[in-house]
C-alpha cells in the first residue's frame, strides 16, 4: 500500500460517536475522511437498485470494485452522497440499508472488493479513517488507532434520537435489539470482526460527552507528533 499521509483509524460499533468525532478530528485537522460504513450502505441500495441477490458472490464483488459513487462537496461545506448520478445521502442512512449493509459486510468477496477503494482514501496531508476493520485490516500501519465504544443501551438512546431528529418514529426496545443483532454479527463474523486492533486505545464514550472524546483523540495526536 503507498500510504500518502499519516491516518487515524476510529473503529467501534454502531452509535458509539466514530462519524460524529471523525468528522470533528478531521476539521480539526484539515484532513480527509473515510466513512467506510458509508461504502457498506451505498453497496446495500446498489443491490436494492438493481434487483441482485446476495448470493451471487461473484457479481457482489464486482460491483463493489466499480461501484460508481462520488462524494461532493457542497456550496454549504456539507458532503453530497452519489451512487450511479443519483444523491442517495439520506437514503443510505435508514435502518433498513444500515441491516442490508451489515449483512453484506459479512460476505468475504464483498471485503476484498471495497479494500482497495477505501485504501485509496489515504491522501496527504492526511486521513480520519471512521469504520470497524480500519485499524486491523484497511489501515494497519495507521499512527494512531482507537476503538471506540458505550453500552448498547446508550447507543440506541443516541441513535433514537438522531432518528427522531429525522422525523422517524422510534421504538427504543426494538432498536436496542438491532443493535445488538448487529454488533453479535460484526464481532462474530469470520472476516474481519470487530475487535479492537493491536495497540488500539478504547474510548468507553457512555459518560463522556462528544468534545471530550474529540480532546482524548487530539491529544493523542499532539503526543504522536501530527499537529
Ligand atoms: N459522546 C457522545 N455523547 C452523546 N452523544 C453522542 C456522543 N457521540 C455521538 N453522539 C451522538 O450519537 C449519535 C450517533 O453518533 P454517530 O457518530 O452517528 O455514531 P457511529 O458513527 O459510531 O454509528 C449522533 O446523534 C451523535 O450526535
Ligand atoms: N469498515 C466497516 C464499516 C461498516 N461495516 C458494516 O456496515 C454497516 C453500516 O456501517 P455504518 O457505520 O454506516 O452503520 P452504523 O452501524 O453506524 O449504523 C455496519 O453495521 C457494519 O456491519 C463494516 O463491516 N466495516
């Protein structure tokens, strides 16, 4: 892999505040981002679009490899989403794609087909990778890694809301069982699972607030020499 700058990797389960603090990170230091649950998502409408089974492993990693996505910057300084001409940067944020991306992020082929995308997204002067194999698998040299986590508990409350925020009815009961339907399938799959990388620091967010976890993770740049 050429590795064009320094990355900091922020892996953990849904909810726990990687896309919330990535972006912040980022900002913060004037560097590019990779939402690689975003690629997950945009996967899971690409099948949805085009009628394809999940079964057909072949054909899955092919289009992960092609996929034709862009990321626009907006007037406003926001990102547009693109998948295949069409802005999808809501649709992709639904429960329903979030489960259809999960499972397809469990088949090997589809893996092996977004790796060297994302890897792609290592550009000076450098990269805030937010996903759940950034450290151990897409990053592995990656200067600072950290695996971010909170009780599932207070992750639904969060994810509630962010639902709610939307104009989404929300059963509290029944996202606290998604979530850990889907951290049981991302920790147990057989490629790639969702572990804290060798070296990782793990940020238990629960009680912390969102600035807090931005200052741990600045801080640890400022100690590795990248600010
Ligand atoms: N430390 C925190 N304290 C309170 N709320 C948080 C915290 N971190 C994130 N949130 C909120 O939780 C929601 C989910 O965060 P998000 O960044 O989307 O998580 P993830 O990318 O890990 O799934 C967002 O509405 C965000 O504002
Ligand atoms: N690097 C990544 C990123 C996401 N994913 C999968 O893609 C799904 C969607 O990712 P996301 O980060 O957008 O979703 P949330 O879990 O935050 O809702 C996750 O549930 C994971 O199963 C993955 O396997 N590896």
């Amino acid at each position: 892999m050429i590795n064009q700058g320094p990355v900091i990797t922020i892996d953990g389960p849904s909810g726990a505040g990687k896309g919330t603090v990535s972006q912040l990170i980022a900002e913060k230091l004037g560097w590019h981002i990779l939402d690689s649950g975003a690629l997950y998502r945009l996967l899971a409408l690409a099948v949805a679009h085009h009628g394809m089974s999940a079964d057909d492993v072949d054909t899955l990693k092919v289009l992960a490899e092609h996929l034709d996505i862009q990321f626009q910057q907006t007037e406003q300084g926001a990102i547009d989403i693109v998948l295949e001409g069409e802005v999808v940067t809501q649709a992709i944020r639904t429960e329903e794609v979030g489960n259809c991306a999960s499972k397809l992020a469990a088949i090997p082929a589809v893996r092996e087909g977004l790796l060297l995308r994302q890897r792609a997204f290592s550009q000076s002067p450098g990269l805030v990778a937010d996903g759940r194999d950034m450290g151990t698998v897409v990053f592995p040299s990656a200067q600072i890694k950290i695996f971010l986590t909170a009780s599932a508990q207070e992750r639904a409350q969060r994810r509630a809301q962010q639902l709610q925020q939307k104009g989404e009815t929300v059963n509290l009961e029944a996202l606290i069982k998604v979530i850990e339907e889907r951290d049981e399938r991302d920790a147990n799959r057989a490629i790639a699972p969702l572990v804290p990388a060798a070296g990782a620091l793990v940020i238990d967010s629960t009680e912390l607030t969102i600035e807090q976890v931005v200052e741990i993770i600045f801080a640890e740049a400022v100690k590795a020499g990248l600010v």
